[in-house]
C-alpha cells in the first residue's frame, strides 16, 4: 500500500533516532518503572546471570520495537493511501507541521508544564484495555520449563512486543511523521529507527538497582530532557516553514533532510 509512492523518499532517519535518545525522560516516566521491574524479576526471581539476564533484556527491547515498527509500517500504508488522492507537498508539510507540535507538547508534558498532551495518549487507552491484562501478565516471573532457555526467550519477547503498545504520546507523534513517505516500508524504518534511539535510557533503567529508581522521577532530569525536546519541535517548525534553511542541521529535526522530494 503506497510502498513505491514517487512523492517522498526516504533515507536512514537520523532525526528519529535522535529523538528517541533525547526523549530519555518521557521513556523513562512512561516505561522505566516497567524496565526496572522486568529487569529486577528477571534477575531475583528466575536468578539468571548477568550474561542470560542481559540477553532476555535485550529480547524484551527487541519485541518493543517489533511492534514500534508495525505500527511505523501501518502508519506508512494509510500515509500511501490517502497520498494517492491528495497533493503531495501539501499533505507533507501539514504533516512535518503536527508532528512538530506534538513534539512542542510533548516536551512541555515531559517538563510538567502542560498536560494537554495526555489527552492525545487517551486516544490508545480503548485498545489498551484490550492489551493491558496480557501485559500485566507478563510482569510475573516466569518459571524455567522443560523447553528450556529457547522458550523464555520467545516469551520475553512476546512481552516486550504487548508492551510495544502502551499508549504513549511520542509514538503517536512519530507515527504522525511516519505517515509522511506513504510508504509502509519507510515508516516501519522511521519507527524503528526511533525505538533504537530509546533502548540506551530503558537499558539503563531495567539494570539499575530499585535503590536507584529515584534518578527515573528527578524532576531536573525531567525538565532538562522537556526543553530539549521542545528545542527539537521549535526547530523543526522553523525548518519547515522555511524560516531557517540551515540544511546541515536537519538531522537534527522533523521535516528535515532524512525527508526528500524527488
């Protein structure tokens, strides 16, 4: 659906990696607690070593962004469909200008000083209800079975990919930007590309001690990483509204050169 739309192309998006790193603080108010618990069951309550505990954590990342990357791919495909009936440029930059934005409200969430953008994560909370009970389901430690390491694998994974759709208001912006190249196969490499950027903080988070989980809800941490974030949204609208033309710098925005006209 809209794999090989000629209106956008796409290259490796730096932009999305970027800022599934500087969202450090959104990653870890949203889903620290849940690394850190998965971490310290896995670790306490199955008893793996460091090299076994590292490889499940590593699996449980691994099924977050499978399911950030589906949600990238379904995203790309609606964005090809409605491209085949609307004008390209137009749809293009209504879209880098929302997902900008959200961007900006997000950022102004993450350092607790609007909460607007908690209404946008409502939007997720029908399919949620779904999920949820398979979600908390996989909080618990799981017993060693007789199939062995190989299946706790595909169980970790299993869970990282449930919680991969806990309503979240950065998703549901980058998915916006997602839509952008009406390509499926390019909106699967954006949101991937956008999970990658967030396992270094969620790493961390499902490693460290329970003694340590105040760092999680610093609110300097947390105000410093917003207004990094709103820095990213504002430079982006700037950048796309053609108010600034600093292309060397677009790496470091939505709308940027990771986004190509033909």
């Amino acid at each position: 659906m809209g794999g090989s739309h000629p209106g956008t192309r796409m290259s490796f998006p730096v932009s999305a990696l970027l800022i599934g790193v500087w969202s450090a603080a959104h990653c870890l108010a949203m889903c620290g607690g849940l690394a850190l618990a998965v971490g310290q069951s896995q670790s306490s309550q199955l008893r793996l070593g460091p090299g076994k505990r590292a490889l499940r954590l590593a699996t449980w990342q691994i099924g977050r962004i499978m399911s950030y990357s589906i949600m990238g791919f379904l995203a790309g495909s609606l964005g090809g469909l409605f491209l085949a009936n609307a004008p390209v440029a137009a749809f293009r930059d209504a879209a880098f200008i929302a997902a900008n934005l959200m961007l900006i409200g997000l950022g102004l969430h993450v350092a607790q000083l609007w909460n607007g953008i908690s209404r946008i994560e409502n939007l997720g909370q029908q399919l949620w209800r779904f999920i949820a009970p398979m979600a908390q389901a996989t909080i618990m430690p799981q017993v060693r079975s007789q199939h062995g390491e190989w299946r706790l694998l595909i169980d970790t994974l299993r869970a990282g990919a449930i919680w991969g759709w806990l309503p979240c208001g950065l998703v549901y912006s980058m998915l916006v930007t997602a839509s952008v190249p009406g390509s499926g196969a390019s909106g699967a490499l954006w949101m991937l590309a956008f999970g990658m950027g967030t396992v270094p903080t969620l790493w961390l988070a499902s490693m460290v001690s329970s003694n340590a989980s105040w760092f999680i809800r610093h609110k300097k941490l947390r105000a410093t990483m917003g207004l990094l974030i709103i820095a990213f949204g504002a430079w982006g609208l700037l950048r796309v509204t053609g108010v600034i033309q600093l292309t060397w710098l677009d790496a470091f925005c939505i709308g940027g050169s990771s986004f190509t006209a033909p």
